[in-house]
C-alpha cells in the first residue's frame, strides 16, 4: 500500500438546517484496494460518498486526490478527473441498448462529415468495445445489442458497473451494489467488483452485507454520527466486533473491540 492515499478527506461537515450530516469526517483510500465504507442508517456514508463524488458540495473541509486538492461542483468534474459512480438505483436507460448505456453521454460519432455535419454515431465502434469491455469483466449477455429491459438484476448491474469500469481512470464507487438480487446473481457482483479490482481500479465499496464486506474489503471503514470512528481490516476484527463499533458499544466494549490483536479461532461466528 502507497504511503499517500489516491483519494482522503479531511473534515468534511455538510449541514442540511439543523441536521448535521456529515461532522468532521475523515477518508483514505489507497491504490489497489477495496474499501468498504459501512454505518447504520443516518451515520453519513451515503453523504460522505456523495461528496466524494460531487454530487454535494460540503459546507466545510477539503477532498484531495493524489495529494492535490480536488473541487468537485458536479458528478461531471469527478468524472472528469477519473471517479466514476455506480448508483443504487443504477441510473441506465431501460429503452436502450447494452451499447448506448455504455456510451451514454458519451457517444462517438462517425469520422468526417457524417458524424459533423449529420450528427450520425459510430454505432460499430462502440458495439465492438462495449463487448471487448464486457468480455474482459466476463459479464454475460445473449447479445450487446439487447435492451437493458430485458435483462436480468444482475445483468442490469452488470451494465453499471460496467459502464463505470470502462471509462474509469483512477477509482469506482458502488453504492449498494448487491441491494434487491438473488443469490446467484449477487455472486456474480461480488465476482465483478473482484475483476474491476484485478484491473488495478480501487474500488469504494457502500454495503450493509456485512458478509459481503468481509469476504471483499481489504479495509473497513466505519461511520457513526456523522464520522469516521474506526478503519478495521477483517484480518483483526471480526465482524461482530465491526458492529459493535458501528453501532456505539460502551468504552470497554469498544476498547476490545479496536485491540489490534487478530480474532481467535475458537470456533465463534467470523
């Protein structure tokens, strides 16, 4: 692991009237690696990722990205810089095609006159990457040309994160990315984020799945109140013991729960 982080905040606070939704938050994400950010319902993570994103601006604190700071005033500027996001909700067009959900908002279009002066898309071009993208995340699909619609759960996720692979330079995001999919189809994300990481993009991982989290993450991050409290890997911490820190165990339980030595194996829940 890198000495200085890829992405990290530092005292980021977002206000929204009285409610103080973010409140002094701290992040690191390093190159290679998987970083689960986890908290109960109202800890921050969901704003915490949309400020790394730029989907919100915070009202205090600086986002820096490979040492420099980093003024995101969309998700546009964090796309351009190489920060791409896949939503809970996906945000793919049904209607259209695997290929033009790839490319949305970032269409090709022909050479020469065809493409300037009539407008026309390299349909060809992008069907051709789209499915040397989804060959290499061994993703699969009858056909390039199908309509996200008829896909499955899984399938459509597929997509998203997809899209959000191929045109990534420097890290991913998932929110939620197994949320509402069957067992066999969350086994296939959870194999996905793996190859998205095998590409050499970190990934920043939203998940309540605690079993996901430890089976995936290289470091946990955990919030509360609005802040980070503890980063734990699964190599020292189990995950009841993530829980009872996320949650807000009492001094002593949470002074045992942050002790660095590795869980036992005495045959307890890991």
């Amino acid at each position: 692991m890198s000495a200085q982080p890829l992405l990290e905040a530092r005292g980021l606070v977002k206000r929204y009237g009285q409610v103080v939704a973010l409140d002094g938050a701290d992040f690191e994400l390093y190159a290679g690696e998987i970083l689960a950010v986890i908290g109960d319902n109202g800890a921050g993570k969901s704003t915490l990722i949309k400020a790394l994103s730029g989907a919100i601006q915070p009202d205090e604190g600086e986002v820096r990205l490979d040492g420099e700071p980093a003024h995101f005033r969309s998700p546009g500027d964090a796309r351009k810089l190489g920060i791409e996001t896949v939503y809970q909700d996906l945000a793919v067009a049904p209607a259209l095609d695997i290929a033009t959900n790839i490319f949305l908002g970032r269409e090709r279009r022909r050479r020469g006159i065809l493409g300037h002066g009539l407008r026309l898309l390299d349909k060809g071009s992008m069907r051709r990457d789209a499915t040397r993208n989804f060959a290499e995340l061994k993703i699969g699909v009858q056909s390039i040309g199908q309509a996200v619609e008829n896909l499955s759960g899984g399938q459509r996720q597929g997509v998203a994160v997809a899209r959000a692979a191929m045109w990534a330079q420097r890290l991913v995001i998932m929110d939620e990315p197994t949320a509402a999919l069957g067992v066999k189809e969350t086994r296939q994300v959870l194999d996905l984020i793996l190859r998205v990481r095998e590409r050499g993009l970190p990934v920043i991982l939203i998940s309540h799945d605690m079993p996901h989290v430890f089976e995936l993450a290289d470091r946990v991050h955990i919030m509360r109140l609005g802040r980070r409290v503890a980063v734990v890997t699964p190599q020292t911490h189990t995950m009841a013991e993530a829980v009872a820190i996320m949650t807000g165990a009492t001094a002593a339980e949470l002074d045992q729960a942050m002790s660095t030595d590795p869980p036992t194996t005495d045959g307890r829940d890991q």
